[in-house]
C-alpha cells in the first residue's frame, strides 16, 4: 500500500502540455494588471486591476484573478504559479523544512497498487514546511504579539483599492449624508496595517494562509473589510478531470471569487489539490473528511481519528489554507434533526452522524479538537468550523438542532483562540428572508464576532435550476448585516455539477451580492463603482459601460444582439427607446436648462425663458445617422 | 387622416394562421388546469394547475396563464381568447355600448395616408362598453357602496389558492411558531369576499379590470394579498413584430407574470394592443403617453392635453386595464434633478419635463387630472401613478427629486380616490438595500396606503447584463417590507430589448423575488409548496422536485446533463455526491436510527444499541446498480 510509483510512470498521466493552453489568459477588456507597492514596503507589490476609459482615465479595482491576467506572465499548470511569499515566511524564522509525510495510493482512492497515480507531476512537488518545535506560525499569534506581518501589510493596501488616488467627483454633502450606509455595528474605515493586525488578533478577522500555499495572494475574512465570496469547484465520483477544475479555478478567480473550496470526490483527490494549490493565487480550502471517507472506501464508521489525522496532515502540507471541520456535531444533537422536513443535508455532517451513532460516541473530530488546533497552527491553516447541521429547507431554518450545533461551534472557537488558530464559522443554507436577522445576531454573540461564512441562504426552496438567484437575495441581506464571506451557489444547485458557465452565473450571483452589501454597509469607496459605471451610461458611454461592468463581455454581447453595428456603439441612444427618442439624451437637456433655472424664476414664469426653451427645443434630438 | 383601410385592404397584413401555431399550448409538466367553483357562486370557475406527484397525490396552485395550458381550449389569436366577464358587467346594468372612436392611421404612427394599416384584424374589433352618464364602473366605487362584485368573488378563490383543502403535513406547534413570518404591518389573514371588498374600498388594493377586457381573469394588487409580479413587453422603434408579443405576453404569464404591461413604441402600436388585449388573461397595463408622442411625430412640446386625452379614450375603448401616468412631474421638481448622476431616466418623466420646460407650464397631466379621473371610472382604468422622477443610479435614490414627486403622487391619489378610482404608485428604480425601507415608509406614509408597485428597485448599478439579479434582490426585500406589485426587470436592462428567453428570466427572478417575500411576510400558505418540494427532494422524488418547482424545464434539463438515464431519475442518489454515498439518504438513515433514541439513553451510551447501530451500519449504502 505504501509503494510510489516512479515518476516516469506516473508522468504517463500527466497532465499534458495542451492543458495549460485550456487556461483562460487574456485580460478583461480594457484592463491591464497594476502593481500597487505599499507605502510601508516598496517589495509589497499588490496587484490589482486598471480599466481605462475611453475618456482618458483609468479606475483601479480590487483583482482577484492573480497572475492570469497578466499577460506578462508566463505560467504552465504542470509547474504552478510564481512564488509570492516563501521569502515572508522564511524571515519570520520560526518554521523548518521536512521530510513531508510520504504520499500514498489510497490518497487518490487507488487501493490496488498495480493502478498507480494518474496525473502524479513531480514537478508540483514541494518539500513542506512546518512550525519548529514549540511555535506558533498563526497570522493570529503574530498579531496577538503586535506583529504586523508581510500578509497584513499587502491586505492593507489590497483593501484599499488604490482609492485615495481618487478624486471622488461624485461627491456632494448632500450626497453623502444621503447614502452613507447603514453598518449595523460594523466597524468600516481606510484600513491601515495596524487596523488590519488588530481585527486579525481579537478574532474579528482571518487570513487564510498556509505557509506552504507561497503562491497566495493575501487577503483577508472579516466583517469590518469587503466582503467576500467563495466559490466550489472539485470533481466528483461521477464526471470532470483535473484539467477543468484547474480552468474553473482560474475562471471563479477571473470573475471575482475571493476563495475556491476544493470539493473533490472520488478518485485522484490528492493529485488534483496538487494542481489547484499549485496554480491558486487565492486561498485553497478543503473538507478533508471527504478525503478521508474514501481512503476507508465509503464507509463512514470505518473513520478513525488517525486516518483523519493523517489527511489533516497530508493537506497542510500541500497548502490548504483553511479546513472544513464539522466538530460540532454533537451526539446528543442528532435526534433534534428527527422531525426535519429534511434531516441532515450537509455532507460532512452526515458523514459524522453516521460515525456518531455507529460508535455512540461523540466523534473524534470533537473529542480531538485541542489535537487538531496542534497541527493547525504548525501551517496556519484557518478552521472553518462546519455546520453540519444547517437547515436544508426553509422548514428547518433556525431550529433546535441549528442552533445548538452553533453554540458548540463557539465553545470550540474559544478552544481554537487559545491556541491563536484563525477561525471562522460556517452558516446555513436554507432561511426565509425574516429570519436571516437572527442568524447573524446568534452568530456574533455565541462565536464571538468570528467571521460568518454562509451559503447562501436560500430564501425559498421553490426554484431548482435558479438557486443562484434564490441564495443570492439571502447572501446579500446576511452580508449586509455582517457575515464576512458568501459560499456561491450555482444554478446547478440540488440538480448537478456546475459546469463553466455554472461556475461563471454563481459567481456573477455573489459578486452582485458581496457589493450591495457593502454598498449598504456603506464600506468606503464601495459605492465609486457604481457611480463611475451610471455616469458612463447616462453619458451613452457605451464602451466604459460594459467594461466597468462586473462581466463586459456579457454585456457588450447583449448590447449587439439589438444594436450590432459599431456605429451603435457611440450611439446617443439604445435599442430600449430607438434614435428618435430617448430619455437620457432628453435628460442631458434638461439638466443644461435647469442650469439657468431659479426657483424664482419658475414662479414667476417668465415668458422670455419660456420662448427661449421652446425655440431651443426642437433641436434635441438626435438621429442614427447623425 | 381619417380615411380608414377597409378590411379586405387590412386584412392583406394579418397576423397568419400559423402565428396562433408560434404560441406555446402546452400545460406545464404533470400539470392540468382544474376550475375551482365559488361557494357563493358556482358560476364563477376560478382556474389553478393542478400539479400530479408521483405519490398519487396532487398539489393545486395559483394560475397565471390562462387558457393557453388547457388542452381543452381552441385558441385563435385572430380572434382573441374567451369571453370571462361580459355577463357580470351586464348585469351591473350601468354601462351603455357605443360608437367608440374611429381608428385613425396615426394610431398606429401612420401619416401618409397610402401606407394603411398593417395587421388591422376586424376579428378582434368589439364595440366598447363605458358607464352610463353620471354612473361609475369603478370596483373601488361598487366597493365603497359595499357591493361585492363578481370579479371580487372570482379573487377571493383565487388568493386562497384551494389551500383550505389542504392537509398541512409539514404543521407543527414548533414549526408553526419559528417560522410564523414578519409581516411588517401587513394584515395577512385567509381572503374572503368581504375583505376582499374591504381592502378595495380603503384604497389598499386594486383590481385593475376594465370593463372592455372582459377575457380578463380578475386579480389583486394589495399588500395584504400575494405579492404580484409584472413582465413589460412591447415592440419598439427597431424591432419585433405583433406575433412575437403576442407570444411573449403567454410565455410571460406561463412562468407566472401577473400582469403585463404593453410599452410599444414606433408603428403598429394599436394594432398590437388589439391583438394584447384580445388575447391576454392578466390585466393589461400601458403608458399612454408613450403612444400620444407617436402621433406628435416624438416631439414632446407638440403634445397638446386634446391629443393625449384622445389617446386615453382610445385604450380605454381597447381594454387596457391600468395606465401609467406620470402626472407627479411638477415644473418646480425638475431643477431638483440637476445635481444627479443620471438626470431623469423614465422615458414618461423625461417627455413630461421637457413639454414642462417648453411650455414653462405645469404639464396637461397634471392640470386636467381630474379630467383623467372622469374617463378612467367611465371604463374602470385603474391609475398606475408614474414615478417620472425615480432615480436611474444608487447615487440618486432617495433624493429630493424623487421624494417631492412621491408626496405629489400621494396628493394625486386623494383626488383620484375623490372619483372612486383605483390607484397604485410607481417607485423606483436604484436603491441600496439599506435605502429601501425608506421607500416603503414613505410610500405608506404620503400616499395613503395605496398599493406600491416598484421597478426593482436595483441595489447596485455595476453588473450590466445581470440586472434581473441586481434587482431581484431589491425587489425580494421591498416585497417582504409591503410593495405589492414588483415590475420585473430582464438581463438586458440598459443594454436592449428582451428576447422570449430574457422575459423567461426576468420573470423568474421576480417569481422567486415575490414568492420569498410572501414567506417572510407569512402570507398564508405561502410556504406549503417549498415544503412539499423540499420533501420531495428529501425522498429522492427527483420528478416531483422538477414538477413543483417554478420551471420543470430547466430543472430537468440540468439534472439529465449529469445524470441522464432514466433510471437516475428515480435514483436516490444525485450527481453531487454520487451513487457510494449521499447525506440526503444517510439522513435517513439517522432519523430511522433517533426514532429509537432516547436522550436518557445517549447519556447512558448503552452499548447494546451502539452494537446494533454498527451492525446495520454496513447496509445503508445503495449501489447505483441496485
């Protein structure tokens, strides 16, 4: 069971050099990569992403596509992206490289040694490290010590999104006291490497970052910064290979997704994580139970605490910055979930309560958790403690069974913040909007004002095929009111796996939902996108509409199914109201008027004004061929 | 000018007999059409879908779409679809038929007198009904007099949605009390007639039912009724023929549109609010000004009041149901949208401001409003009061602009209310989710409790091409918080005219937009069909989950991508897990198990059941060859 096969067997199944040809490479449109240094460390280079527009200047956003939309760059799946912070974690000087835990067919679900790996690629190898003896590698360690780390410093100026070199022409007093935002108990300001070290040592905010992901590009999850969204990909039992998720990957990245969870099943589990780690400029996270359920071949009251801890082990060492533990499924939680509409829905969930009631016993992954939290903070891997109890269905939203599995999920939270390991939780799933509220307040106040990492929620359970959209609307209520990262929700939801274009409507779904959020929140500078896109449009600046739009080439392609001609593209007009008449353009007249409008001059209506508009009048509209 | 074509001429254009064949006939999946008799008046047949489940029982729900998914029914859509109504409007013996108006080429955008009509159907003439001289064919009128009309009797059926026959499976004390709903003032309750009535008289709801659209199925629009969703369609100056509307009109009311309103522009409006009207089961909503421009050639300072008066007439005679108008644009609002981002975005508003700031006049709409009054209760034309005003961009929402127009359409309403007329509010548009409840207050507030019907609102102006999902946010959140008619928005938004696929998406965001926010307000009732859905999904019924859900369709489509077999579809596994292991089935297997499990015995961990657990552990899983 042990043997390895040789690498010039293996590389049979690589991945072949076609692959990296599959990945999607080009820039968005009319947008190239800036590098922004940090004021504090010029070797800090964030990037981000600038869009120029067509009257001359250019807006910086936050990128979460990493190195793909450089053109720039050169990258081959086969080998992985650039490093960028090995160097960081080598000056903090308190970790040591090792002989890694020797790599094992069952890791890829192979029990029959004369099958061997497929897709096993040497040259994504890397020899791990870990904490030496006695240390604490967690950014909460740091942070709790007063040390603003390399990855804070970076988040600093990542959230920041180059703003202050903005001058915001949009801004009015008026204005501004209109839409503030309304925080509801956020704490939001320009964010500064301190404030960034403080929300990360109280708890308030993580970063996922496992010191042997280098690849990564810092961010971070917390209430008081943007929020995020992650997206699913990973194969299955049934269908995909390695080489769609990794394009899946850098396409939820490419669209805006914060994180990706690797949900893979069945067979080559470990060698397909290999390939996204590798190539993942954004956090990596894993449910590594699903791992560890087909190394005893499906059965799940064959798990054991041992072979759940060597996958935690064998997956720190790959980089996975943040695991999926569902040790809040208490025994005596079980039969609250008998009178559910719909039981126990979650996977990893359902996996322990089987193994709970198997054994009577409360399952190892509670009764070791003090034991999990060691290896944790040797690599920096954050929890994201599972609900494995979340509703499945409105009917079971915010019952017994929920809750308590929650109030143990902040008992355990306190357990992880002895040991400084970052955390965050995870949230349901299935909840009519009313009661998306109480979610939130039981979150903040039994787990502390750890982050709140939710699916969704669903708002009604009458939509197959468009759960998106369902989940959508509950995602940006529950964001709003202070959950720090949004779990997408394709439309493939309940029916499927999420193809390409799955992948690319869930995310579009919480893009849409993170930014009203903060919208709402009234998170600084959220808002300029918005404003920057209205004024393109109300000025029929077609072009700078689409592309500071979250998807141009959608939009562009919808704009010309009605419009096609490159004419139409400068057009004073669109296909809603035709040439002849159009209310912005109207609109645009109106203001110039009103300009020379007084209020006393309207009460007094004078006659000259009058004529003066009328003679001007006939003049305003303007036909397609002009 | 007046020459009209005779019909022989016309009839050279008319839709052909193969348009009716372009119109979708089918019922929906395992779906017929079942006519639920009123108790007070077996007369009256109110039609729902009966949905057939795999377990032999049915579920019956509202119906939106007419004859068109009855079998049973020959439709011609030269000739318009059945008489509903005629008879109660007869027997109310206060309406007269007359020689209405005679069509003229410019209703249809036509000024030279050789070009004629296209698609004048003399089949789909009807000789107009109005009230007689000093009655009123008002609903709210025979409300006020507490009269309980045939159409009110129709909706209480209707709203109750058989539900009464119902045995709740899914109640208990638990369930009942955590999920009860917020309904936020609204007062929800089973309709009966006399509330019905009651809500009608008080202004707090409208039937928009003209008298001449007498194929009309009546329905509400009230905030303590269901929440409604409206689809826009309509030709404009650059494309779309007559029989795309038409089609589009049924496959919007197919997927559940409530109403819709008909916004062509350009040529052959009339004609194809002929053939809308003849052939719709929802009340038909215009914005006549639209069509008045048409006549003026599109300039906007040649409207006279006499144009657009004649134009009222003329769809009064026609049928349409509800008119927008934006009567709410005062000379002395329009120098309060100068500082905006966007200026005035309704196509209404901005063709009132500019007649406003041409003439230097309050505009017709407002001075002869009470002239308005008069025609709309002579045909019962429910008022939509238009928003001309509302904010195209969050950074104008909630501004001063678009609030002194909402305090102006409150003061409109007493007026109309005055003459007994129906009357709804428009609103916006773009809001941030924290800017919407505002909107709502101050609808309540200054205008009465009249029924408010919003545009989304969108709740962020940066995803073009998404804008069903940016809104169906807004809308899901206005609706729960008391908005009673959500206008849906399409992904073309901004960018062109909807196509059938686009109005499908539209109106499924808003379906789902409404029917959450009917469960967080509580309606009852409300959540019975996701309980029965999610039931279904939990016993791995994959054909009921398809046929319950709003579009049978695409759920089974996405499903069969995966897993096409037919044996699949009865498989109790899905393609997200795979057929070795599944928490939906593990689940209940746990429930089977905790039936037997005692909290006294958990704590007690007695090893004889513990035994037996792990021994029928072995056989829960189900091979997919099994």
């Amino acid at each position: 069971m042990n043997t390895i096969l040789s690498s010039s067997e293996a590389t049979a199944n690589l991945a072949s050099a076609s692959d990296t040809q599959k990945i999607t490479r080009t820039p968005l449109p009319a947008s190239k990569k800036a590098y922004v240094p940090s004021p504090n460390d010029p070797s800090i280079r964030v990037p981000m992403r600038e869009i120029s527009l067509t009257d001359g200047t250019a807006v910086t956003l936050y990128d979460t596509s990493g190195p793909y939309t450089d053109e720039t760059v050169e990258i081959d799946v086969n080998k992985g992206i650039a490093d960028v912070r090995s160097q960081w974690v080598l000056e903090r000087n308190d970790t040591e490289q090792y002989q890694g835990r020797e790599v094992q067919p069952q890791d890829n679900g192979h029990f029959d040694q004369d099958r061997g790996f497929q897709y096993y690629n040497d040259d994504l190898q890397r020899t791990p490290r870990r904490a030496i003896a006695g240390k604490n590698v967690s950014q909460m360690h740091y942070a709790r010590k007063g040390i603003i780390t390399k990855e804070m410093e970076y988040i600093a100026v990542r959230e920041n999104q180059a703003r202050e070199a903005l001058s915001n022409e949009f801004t009015t007093d008026e204005r501004n006291s209109r839409l503030k935002g309304n925080p509801l108990g956020a704490n939001l300001q320009p964010i500064t490497p301190e404030f960034v070290r403080k929300e990360v040592a109280e708890g308030r905010a993580i970063i996922p970052a496992n010191i042997n992901h280098t690849e990564l590009e810092p961010m971070i999850i917390g209430r008081n910064f943007l929020v995020k969204i992650n997206g699913n990909i990973g194969n299955s039992a049934l269908r995909s290979s390695i080489e769609e998720e990794v394009e899946k990957l850098v396409w939820s990245i490419r669209w805006g997704g914060d994180t990706i969870m690797d949900l893979s099943t069945g067979k080559n589990i470990h060698s397909t994580r290999d390939y996204i780690v590798r190539n993942s400029p954004v956090p990596v996270g894993t449910v590594p139970i699903y791992q560890a359920l087909e190394k005893v071949k499906g059965v799940a009251e064959d798990l054991t605490w041992e072979i759940f801890r060597d996958t935690l082990i064998e997956q720190a060492e790959q980089g996975v910055d943040y695991f999926t533990i569902h040790a809040g499924v208490r025994l005596h939680h079980i039969p609250m979930t008998v009178d559910r509409v719909t039981g126990i829905v979650s996977r990893g969930g359902s996996i322990m309560a089987k193994w709970c009631i198997a054994h009577h016993q409360e399952s190892f992954l509670y009764t070791h958790f003090e034991e999990i939290c060691h290896i944790m903070k040797a690599y920096d891997v954050s929890f994201s403690l599972g609900d494995g109890l979340r509703p499945g269905s409105l009917a079971d939203a915010n019952d017994e069974a929920q809750f308590a599995e929650l109030i143990t999920l902040g008992e355990l939270t306190k357990i992880a913040w002895k040991h400084d390991v970052q955390t965050m939780i995870e949230g349901p799933g299935h909840v009519p909007m009313h009661m998306i509220k109480e979610n939130m307040d039981m979150q903040l106040e039994h787990c502390h004002e750890a982050p709140f990492y939710t699916l969704g929620p669903l708002t009604t359970d009458i939509a197959p095929g468009y759960d998106h959209i369902t989940s959508g609307i509950g995602a940006a209520i529950i964001g709003w009111y202070g959950c720090a990262m949004l779990c997408y929700v394709t439309p493939k939801e309940h029916l499927g796996l999420p193809n390409k274009d799955d992948v690319k409507q869930g995310i579009m779904a919480y893009k849409i939902a993170a930014h009203a959020a903060d919208i709402a929140k009234g998170h600084p500078g959220a808002r300029y996108r918005d404003d920057l896109l209205s004024k393109a449009r109300f000025e029929f600046r077609w072009v700078d509409q689409f592309n500071l739009g979250l998807d141009p080439d959608t939009a562009r392609e919808y704009h010309d199914e009605t419009l096609p001609k490159d004419a139409a593209k400068v057009a004073h007009f669109c296909s809603m109201c035709g040439p002849k008449f159009c209310s912005m353009k109207i609109s645009q007249e109106v203001r110039d008027y009103s300009a020379d409008l007084k209020s006393a001059e309207i009460e007094a209506g004078m006659a000259k004004k009058s004529a003066e508009f009328a003679a001007a009048g006939a003049q305003i509209y303007v036909a397609q061929s002009e």
